[in-house]
C-alpha cells in the first residue's frame, strides 16, 4: 500500500488549474488571484495633506512668524495657486499640497486673527505630508497566485479596479452512496441512518474556496452510480467525490462503477488508518475521489487529500494541511503499520503547545470529530511516547 505522502502527491497529480473569471471586488473576499494586478494610479495621487492646519513654506515656518491667509484646500477641492513667500493655505486632512509650499503647520501650533495666523510654537522635523505614491506607485503590483483578505480589497480599490481576475471556484460534486442513507429531516426506517459527512465535506470545500455541489444519494446499484457520476459530468465538476462503497465488500461498488464510466485509476487504498480504502483517478481533466464512508474517515481524507486538490486548483502552492508540532500529555503506546491520524485536542499554553489525544478513536464516532480540533499523527510504526514528547498535529478548524 502507498503512504500517505505518496497518495498526495498523485491527488495533487490529477488536478488541473482552473481556468480564471471576472469578479466583482466587492464578491472577491477569500478568492484568489489569477494574475497579477497592477496598479493604476498613484497614492495618494497628489502630495497631500497629513494634517488640518496651514501650507506654507518651510522656511517661513519659523516660531512667531506671521503670515497671511490666501486660500483655503480642502480634501476633493485642492487650491491651483502658488504658496508665495509671507503667505499659508488653509488646508484640511487629505487635501492636495498647493505648489510653493512643502510644509503644513498644524492648526494647534497656530494663533488665528483675520485673515492672518501666528506660528504660536517651534516647527519639528514632520511636514506633515504624505508625498505622491509615498503609499504605492502607479504599476505596483500584487502577486499572483494570493488569497484575497479584506485589507487587500481595500488596496486594490485603491489601485482603481472594479473587478478582478480570479481562479475560478473549482466545482466539486459529492455523491453519497449507501442503501442505507438518507438526507437529514427524513423518515428513516430502522435499518436506516443519515447521510451526514457530506455536510461537513461541503462545508470544508466552501471555506477552502471550492464551488461544492450535493448530489442525490446513490442507492447501491450499478445503474444509480452510473447515472449519478452522469449527473456529476454534465454539472461540469472539477473533482468529483464518492463517499461510501470503496471497499472490496459485496456492496461497494463504486470502484467499478469508476472503472464503467472510463476513470483512470490512479490508487487505490493507502497506508493510513482512518481512510484505508481511499482511491483516486482522473478521466480527461476530471479528478475523482473515492472517500471511505465512515464519517470520520471521510473528513480525516478531506482534510489530507480533498482539500489539497482545491487548493491546487485554486493555483495555490502551499497546498498540504499546515503542520504544527505539539507536546503530548499523556503517552501514547508504539503505532501500527498504518499511519494513524488521531483525533485530538491541541493547546496554546504560554510556554508550549499542548495535544491529548482522545480515547475513542473509532472512525464512525463524530461526537469525538466534533470535539477535536486536530489530527494526531503517528507515523508508520512510531515507537511508543511518553508525555511532553513532541508530535505532529494538522489543526482542522
Ligand atoms: P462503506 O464505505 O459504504 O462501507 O460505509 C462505511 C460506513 O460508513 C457504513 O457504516 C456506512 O453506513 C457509513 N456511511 C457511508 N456513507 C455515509 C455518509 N454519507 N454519511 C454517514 N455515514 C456513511
Ligand atoms: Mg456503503
């Protein structure tokens, strides 16, 4: 069986960048850019005002110095004159910087009598202006490929564009499959349960930037997964995700189901433990996913493959799931064959990161998912730990 690491780097093989979009800036909050962008304009545009108080020139700006008061610039109503020897501008935050001069004096600083005002205090070395492109220069430019926070809205507004070119949402359909599934507010009867994990997958894809899309459940039958795979094509999914039926038990069928519909397998089962029976394959430029069903299988290998393939779509290069190390506080006996990712509860202390794993690890157990907020790792046949030894943790919220 191939590792972990190995089943990552051939999901990461099956997906293609996304093609890019227009959007507009104000719906572009966690997208990611496409190319780079440049800006427009300079800012501030004008050299500008710090300050409410009087442009002048500096080398009037000495302490009891009087000087008359010709115009006034205000912020969106700069004054076209020249500053002339013996004369100051009212100006306000924001305002352009009349010529001539190359100093405000703040308002504070200043006596007012008429049309005149007395420089009450010594100047300091701040002018109090914010020079033309002191913020960016016209043709600066962010980077691309980079996930757009709110600060950076703001900056490529200020550079002057209404819309952006981003990496289109890759489109991911999830498709349970089970006889046994049925959508939650429904009747089950009492050899029933419900189709839960894909409410956690979808929710994943939507924070990680994916379009997810939840499909009708598939019966266990050749002819439902076939014509729910259909279904999932003629969307036009990105990836296409089955939950349920992959392993080798008289009623999963969703391997050969694959295998009908022309994917070319790329691996099936891996060296992990929850999330043995995973498989991965791709037809054309459609990647395809067969998760386990077990409920925590199923979002321990989203987090370890599903999302990386978004990402990568995303054209995002950090794409694994951000590794931090922690310090146990309990031991833990020697791992097994298979690389264990354990569900578990990690701390920020003041002096150290902390991680206890929980003592219920089985996988369909999700009061235990819903209380960790991380993964534990053990590596293939880890030697046993003991308390403040320290651990590999993936944190999932
Ligand atoms: P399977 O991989 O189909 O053998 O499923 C393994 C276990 O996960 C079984 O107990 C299924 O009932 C359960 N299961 C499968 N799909 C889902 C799902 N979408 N939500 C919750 N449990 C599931
Ligand atoms: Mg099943």
């Amino acid at each position: 069986m191939i590792t972990v690491e190995q089943a990552q780097a051939l999901c990461l093989e099956l997906v293609q960048t996304a093609p890019s979009e227009t959007v507009a800036l104000a719906d572009a909050q966690g997208r990611t850019l496409a190319a780079p962008l440049y800006a427009r304009r300079d800012q501030p545009p004008f050299s500008a005002s710090a300050m409410d108080g009087y442009a002048v020139r500096r080398v009037d700006a000495v302490q009891h110095a009087v000087l008359d008061v010709v115009a006034e610039s205000a912020a969106g109503h700069g004054w076209d004159g020249t500053v002339q020897a013996g004369q100051a501008v009212r100006i306000f935050t924001g305002a352009p910087v009349p010529d001539g001069a190359d100093c405000v004096v703040i308002q504070e600083n200043v006596t007012a009598a008429g049309t005149q005002i007395k420089l009450s205090e010594p100047i300091g070395s701040n002018m109090n202006i914010r020079p033309q492109g002191a913020d960016f220069k016209r043709e600066f430019s962010l980077g691309s490929p980079r996930a757009l926070t709110p600060p950076d809205l703001a900056l490529i507004a200020a550079m002057n564009h209404p819309v952006v070119s981003l990496t289109r949402k890759p489109k991911v359909a999830l498709i349970s499959t089970g006889d046994e599934l049925l959508m939650p507010g429904g009747d089950p009867a009492p050899d029933q349960i419900i189709a839960s994990n894909v409410f956690a997958l979808h929710a994943m894809l939507r924070d990680a930037g994916a379009d997810p899309n939840i499909l009708p459940i598939a019966p266990d039958t050749p002819d439902a997964l076939d014509n729910v795979l259909q279904q999932a094509a003629d969307w036009g999914a990105d990836i296409i995700v089955t939950i349920g039926g992959a392993s080798v038990g008289d009623h999963d069928l969703v391997a050969p189901a694959l295998d009908r519909f022309g994917v070319t397998r790329s691996f099936h089962k891996i060296a992990m433990r929850p999330g043995k029976p995973l498989m991965a394959g791709s037809k054309g430029a459609t990647a395809f996913l067969g998760l386990p069903g077990n409920p925590v299988s199923a979002v321990v290998c989203g987090h370890l493959f599903l999302l990386p393939m978004v990402r990568r779509a995303l054209g995002q290069s950090d794409v694994l799931p951000r590794a931090l190390t922690a310090r146990l506080t309990a031991p833990l006996p020697r791992g097994g064959p298979r690389a264990h990712y354990m569900r578990a509860m990690f701390e920020e202390g003041a002096e150290k990161r902390t991680v206890t794993a929980f003592d219920k690890q089985d996988s369909s157990m999700l009061t235990v998912l819903a209380d960790a907020n991380c993964l534990l790792l053990r590596p293939i046949d880890d030697a046993a730990k003991n308390a403040g030894d320290p651990v590999t943790i993936y944190p999932i919220i």
